[in-house]
C-alpha cells in the first residue's frame, strides 16, 4: 500500500532514512534545490507539478509545496518493540487510549523519539493512525519512534503486566503528584483521549495514577502536552543531575 506526505522537513527526513520514496512532487514555483538535489543523490523520481495537484491528492492541508507517494507506514508487534530495547535499558512504553487529533499524535511522537521512548501503543478503533499529517507535525519522528496498533486495549496491558511492567495513568481519580513516582522501573505511560480521558476498563488495569498540579483557571492540559511532562520527569527520574 502507498499513501502521500507533505511538508519539507518530513520529506527530507524519509528520503534521508530507509523508507521507501516513490516519488517527490515539488510545486513548480517552488523548485527546492535541496530536496531536489537529495532526489537525484537517491535516485529518486521528481516532478514539478502544479498547485492543483496537491488540493487534488491532499485537499486543504500545509503541505509547503512539496509532498511524496511513500510506502504506507507500517506497525510492529508488541513484541518487536520489546525485542528491539536494547540489553539493559529500563524499558519505556506509552499508550495512547483514544486519541483522535493527528496533531496530537505527531506531536507526542516527535517528545518520544526526544526522549527515547521504546514505543507507542495505539488501538485500532476511535483512534488516529499514521497519516500524512501525523507525519508532518512530527518532523520525521515517525519514521524512527515504533507503533503498535492493537485491538484490545486492555488485554495488551494484562499482557505487559505478566511480563514486569508497571502501568501508569494520567487520571485524577486516586492519584498522586506526577512528580512523588519513582519510574525507574518497567513503564508503561497511559495518555487518554482529549475529551473523556482514560477508558473504564483501561482504568482498571493502571496499578496507579499520576495527575499534573494545575493553579489557573482551566481544567487540563492539551494531550501532547500532558504527555511531554509526563515523559519529561520520567527522563529526570531516570537521568537525575
């Protein structure tokens, strides 16, 4: 399967790995010479083609002139993650329960490839996958961060339990400050979806919950935003001054 991504920084960013790029379509009035250049250094097709052709394979996205037909992302299993952490790192999970803005999930993407996290666990239903637009807003981050898609939430977090992995919520209910959690154990970070939250029967499964203080006058944090704390004072904790 193919699909399309835009946007410069993500281009360059597949053309310099080992994806596959098909071909590069740069916007005829653009003409940018270091991803042209990079084309033909990859042996890459190229086209110079009309503004029209991005409204017609992309619709109404930023696409800064330049956009590429590239292999469909592919995900890895649970076990694939857990085989590539190497020999005695702490291992670092994150899920995501229901997340839906794309945006969010670049963004989240972009803080764990930062910040050395082993992988990202999604579901399969009521939640973005790897797109286009994902692809952009993580600046390339997608192409080195792994993704698991899973069908059952909850059971691959039973699973990952039977194997030494603590499970931690971000939820107010029955938590504690963010910042009282020893994480120098097994991880597994859960974010939930930008407007309920973390499912019940996910809930469930967290052996405890985290929840980031908050003195103004709105109730919570973006979802990427959230998770960069988060993963911020898991890095801290890990990697103390």
């Amino acid at each position: 399967m193919k699909q399309y991504i835009y946007g410069k920084n993500t281009i360059l960013e597949a053309l310099r790995g080992e994806k596959s790029v098909y071909t590069v379509y740069i916007q005829n009035n653009l003409k940018d010479n270091k991803i042209i250049e990079l084309c033909k250094r990859k042996k890459v097709r190229f086209e110079l083609v009309d503004k029209s052709e991005f409204i017609k394979k992309l619709g109404n996205v930023k696409h800064q002139g330049v956009m590429a037909e590239v292999k469909e992302y592919r995900y890895y299993s649970i076990d694939e993650i857990l085989n590539s952490i190497p020999e005695g790192k702490t291992p670092l999970l994150l899920m995501l329960d229901g997340l839906e803005d794309p945006h969010n999930l670049g963004a989240i993407l972009r803080t764990c490839d930062a910040l050395g996290v082993d992988g990202v666990i999604i579901g399969k239903n009521r939640s973005v996958g790897l797109n286009g637009t994902v692809a952009k807003v993580s600046t390339g981050a997608i192409d080195y961060v792994k993704v698991a898609q899973v069908t059952n939430l909850t059971r691959t977090l039973e699973d990952l339990k039977k194997r030494s992995f603590w499970i931690v919520g971000c939820d107010l209910d029955q938590s504690q400050d963010y910042r009282q959690v020893d994480y120098n154990l097994p991880l597994v970070i859960v974010i939930g979806s930008e407007g309920f939250g973390i499912s019940r029967l996910v809930k469930k499964s967290c052996d405890f919950n985290v929840v980031l203080p908050m003195v103004g006058h709105v109730t919570s944090l973006n979802a990427s935003v959230a998770t960069a704390v988060i993963l911020y004072q898991v890095y801290n904790s890990r990697n103390p001054l």
